[in-house]
C-alpha cells in the first residue's frame, strides 16, 4: 500500500492564505458596526414612537 501524498495539506494553506488576502482586501467590520448603529437609531426611533 502506497502512502498518499500530502496534498490536501497544501490545498488547505492556499486556501487559506486566499482567505486571508481577501480579507485583508474587503475589510467590512466598520461598515458592520456602522451598519448595526443605523439599524439600532431606526429600532429606537420607532420604540420612542411606539412609548409615545
């Protein structure tokens, strides 16, 4: 029985050293939390509407 090369390993590490790169290209945590306080001024406007 022949071992099997190791070749999964290294598909593993390109990928994710694209992963990697892609992130570091579109960096969206700013635009989460900015996205996150619009959403939570709008939830508050309207409860405030709503307490009225």
């Amino acid at each position: 029985m022949p071992r099997p090369r190791r070749t999964r390993t290294k598909v593993v590490k390109t990928n994710v050293r694209r992963v990697v790169k892609w992130k570091r290209r579109h960096n969206y945590a700013p635009y989460i939390i900015l996205f996150l306080l619009l959403l939570i001024g709008i939830l508050a406007v309207i409860f405030q509407d709503y307490l009225r």
